[in-house]
C-alpha cells in the first residue's frame, strides 16, 4: 500500500511538471523587424527609403545574412517592406507623422469629415468616459478638477481654449486604464490639431464646453458611468453643432 501512495504522488507530480513550458529566447529575427519598425515609427525610415544591403544590415546587426533574410521576409508579409529583385529593399509603408497630415489635411478642406470625426468620437468618447466613471483615481479627479479650474479661468484666449479642452480628454482617457484608448485619444488630438479645424470661440463656445466637462467630472466622481456616458455624449453633440453647425437629435 505504502509504495501504490509513493507511485501516485510521483504521477501526479509528473502530470503538474508535464504542464510547464521552455520559455523561449527573443529571437534574433524578431529583434531586427522590432528595430526596422520602430525607426519607421519615429519617422527615420520613410515611405519610399531603400535600406542598406542584406550582407551589410547583417554586419550591422552582428546577425547571420539568414537571421536578415528572415526578418526581411516578415515584414514583406506585413507589406511593410517590398524587395525588388536588382533593385533593393524598399520601405512601404507611409511613417505616422505623414499619414496624420494627410488625414488632417482631408478634415480641413472638407466638412463632411469633419462630421465623420464627430460621428467616431460620439462612438468613441461616451464609452471612455464610462470607463472613465469606473477606474479613475482620486488623483485623477483631482488632475481632472485642476484643468476644469484652468480653462474656467481661460477666457476667450483661443490658445488656453484649446490646450485645456485637450488635456481635459486625454487625462479622462488614461483615467480609465486602458493604454489603447489612451493612444487613441492622443492620436485622435493629433489630428484635429494638425488640421487646423476652426473652432468657434466665443462666450458661448466656452460656456458650453464648461458646461460639458463639469457634468462629466461629477459623473466621473461619483461613478455614475451611465450619467458619464450621457453626459459625454450631450457634450460632444453640444461642441459639433458650434463647429460645424449640424447636431443629431
């Protein structure tokens, strides 16, 4: 009996090792698509850019002419990268800051996508608010309270205006806890900033917008997320009927 109790502890200690997995090193290959992508981020490497020759990036990277070749070849299947036989390796995707620009130039000359940004942001802002309402800190509703004091004080200077209204959005994005939605946001500023939308700021453009982020700085310090999201979404219906005089009702 003693040894049938040894057997089954060893067995099931075999079956709970059994679970475990090797874990496995970053590889070289990896490493060299993380690089090629990050340079392209930070605008270093540009759409159109042809890069340095496989014997030479793996001299570079002090990497086998392989490890090159393969990282290569993912980020051809990410269309990143296009290889041209005789030519060379060619950059092919377009870096952020270009893509921005081309973006915002749409929403400045037109003022149907103007619309479109304020139809993605009433999809977009309601709900971040209402996460906003669940996981923001008391730190966080104290941020949010110092810039609702900052742009009350803010007058018509349309500089403060509009620093303020942005910092009151992304400060209720990283209020929520979600590292995507934060870099949506940011995003999403880039972009109304880079096209240079004209506002219309005047006493009531102020008050409305005031208006707007008090309801949902109480929402928020209460944790209401339904009132958050109400809140939120009045408020960005308020701001595009001022910009760009249509509201749905």
């Amino acid at each position: 009996m003693k040894f049938k109790k040894k057997k089954n502890m060893e067995n099931k200690n075999f079956d709970i090792d059994s679970n475990f997995q090797e874990i496995a090193r970053t590889s070289l290959q990896k490493q060299i698509v993380q690089q090629i992508e990050l340079l392209i981020d930070d605008g270093k490497l540009k759409h159109g850019d042809r890069l340095p020759p496989e014997r030479k990036l793996a001299e570079i990277f002090k990497v086998s002419r392989h490890s090159v070749r393969e990282a290569i070849r993912t980020l051809e299947e990410k269309n990143i990268l296009k290889s041209k036989p005789g030519s060379g390796t060619f950059v092919l995707i377009e870096d952020k800051s270009r893509v921005l620009e081309y973006i915002a130039d749409m929403i400045g000359k037109e003022k149907k996508e103007q619309q479109e940004v304020f139809q993605f942001r009433k999809l977009l802002e309601p709900q971040i608010a209402g996460l906003a309402a669940e996981n923001a800190t008391k730190n966080d509703v104290l941020q949010l309270s110092k810039i609702l004091e900052n742009q009350k004080k803010s007058g018509e200077d349309l500089e403060s205006v509009r620093k303020y209204d942005q910092q009151f959005h992304l400060l209720l994005a990283r209020a929520t806890g979600n590292s995507i939605l934060v870099k949506i946001v940011e995003l999403l500023t880039e972009i109304i900033d880079k096209s240079r939308v004209v506002l219309l700021i005047n006493e009531e453009r102020l008050m409305k917008s005031i208006k707007g982020h008090t309801l949902i700085l109480e929402a928020v310090k209460e944790k209401n997320i339904d009132e958050a999201k109400e809140a939120m979404a009045l408020h960005i219906a308020d701001i595009e009927h001022l910009s760009t005089g249509s509201r749905e009702d």
